[in-house]
C-alpha cells in the first residue's frame, strides 16, 4: 500500500473511531429515528357491541305492562330503530305473529307501555336496527327465544270504610262495606260478634259476593226487653288475584246497640 494510501486509510479510521466515541458519549442519542416505540407500541383497536342492559317489566296498576331498558354503546352506533315485537295468550310463542312498537327514548332509557290486563301473558323481543358500512344490520334481544311476563296484580284492594245502621224498633243492623280495587272484588267477609259484655272470643262470618257489599243482621232478638248488646266485627276484602287487606288492620270495631244510630267506622276523631 502507498504511503498516501495508507494516510488516508489512518485517517478514516480515526474519524470513525471519534464518531463512535462521541455517540457512545451522548447516549447513543445524536439524531437518528428511534424505531423502538413505533415498533414496540401498545396501541390497539378498540371495538364496540350494543347490547340491552337494565331491562325492566312493570305491571301497573291498571294492568298494563311497561317495558324500559338502556342500549349499551348506543352512542358508538348509527341507530335507526328500536323496536319491541309481542303477542299475548299464545300457544306457541315460537310461532306466533308478534305486533312491533316503537321503543321511545327518554333520557338514555327507551320504554314502551303495552295495552294487557291482569291474568295475561306477555310475549316480547327487542330489535335495533343500524347502519354500518352503509349496510342496515339489526341486533335481537334476546338472540334467540323471547321474554316473557305474567300479568299479575300485587295491589291490594282499599276499604274506605263500613256503615252501620241500626234500628232499635227491628233489633236489625246494616253492614254496608265501601271497597275498591284497581282491578276487581272477588269477596268480602264481615267477621262478627254479638256479646252482653263485650268480650268477644268467638265470630260467625257472612260472605259478600256482589256489590253493594251489604247485610243485615238480627243483633237483638227481643226489643222489648232492656238487654242491649255490644257488636264486634272487621272485615276482610279479597280481589281476584287473591290479594287482601283487613280493617281494622288489628282488633275489632265495636259498638253498642241500645239505641237507632247510625255509625261510620272508622270513626273520625
């Protein structure tokens, strides 16, 4: 090899020896694209499913049905639809014509009311329909099958109150029972007891079948005498779905049949 050769081969190796110190002295750290962190990246795609969370049935008062649920994910999607498809009393919810109605939306909660009364079953599914890549696709709740819902009544009747008019010259007393229900009265039973002291352990009972719930009763036999007697009686009222309430809700009502009078229970004051 030349001299100059040589020189110029000496000088190479000593620029790049300097390079290589100099870049171990800064770390390794003098410009170039660190590939690390776009190779090694932690990004990810994420995805999203609709679904139906908190779906809730509630049988009201009147009968009907009320249906709400919230869509998950409802705001990552272009929904077009909701809908729910039922039927009511069928033999084979499998293949029965199912009518749909439109899910309102109300603050994140979509609901709908269904026309049913006490004793009928309800059949249901949930529909959405979106847009996805310009395709309409539909998602079902449930995926397969349907829900279902018996209608039944929890609500007991009311009683407002019992009259009772009795009439010293006959001996005869008029029970007259103020009921209500939000559906139906199948019965009321008037419990009573008729004592000279007033200490009833033992009731004889009548049952009401049809309004107005009313009886009368012999409560004194013989109005020529100076024997009176207490009275002692509740009531117990009964709807169709077997629901009840008592009143007094304790104890009994009482009063004393020595003279016309006529008494509301319970008495105010």
């Amino acid at each position: 090899m030349r001299k100059k050769e040589r020189q110029l081969v000496t000088i190479g190796l000593i620029v790049l020896f300097g390079f290589i110190a100099y870049w171990a002295y800064a770390g390794g750290d003098i410009g170039f694209i660190d590939l690390n962190n776009n190779l090694n990246s932690n990004e990810t795609t994420e995805t999203y499913n609709l679904g139906i969370s908190n779906l809730v049935t509630t049988v009201l008062d009147v009968g009907d049905v009320k249906i709400t649920c919230e869509i998950a994910n409802a705001d990552k999607f272009n929904i077009t639809s909701v809908k729910l498809y039922y039927a009511l009393n069928v033999a084979d919810p499998a293949n029965a014509t199912y009518t749909a109605v439109s899910l309102t939306a109300n603050n994140g909660t979509y609901e709908t009311t269904i026309d049913t009364k006490f004793g009928d079953v309800l059949y249901y599914y949930i529909e959405i329909q979106y847009v996805e890549n310009g395709a309409t696709k539909v998602f079902r709740y449930p995926e397969s099958g349907y829900e279902s819902v018996t209608v039944s009544d929890a609500v007991a009747p009311t009683v407002s109150n019992v009259t009772v008019s009795y009439d010293a010259s006959t001996g005869n007393a008029t029970f007259t029972i103020n009921a209500a229900d939000n559906d139906a009265i199948d019965h009321i039973v008037l419990f009573y007891a008729i004592t000279a002291d007033g200490n009833a352990t033992s009731f004889s009972n009548v049952t009401l079948t049809t309004s107005p719930y009313q009886v009368t009763l012999t409560i004194d036999g013989n109005v020529t005498d100076t024997t009176y007697y207490y009275v002692d009686f509740y009531v117990e009222t009964y709807d169709l779905s077997g629901n009840s309430v008592r009143l007094p809700a304790e104890g009994t009502f009482e009063f004393y049949a020595n003279t016309t009078q006529s008494l509301v229970f319970p008495q105010s004051g």
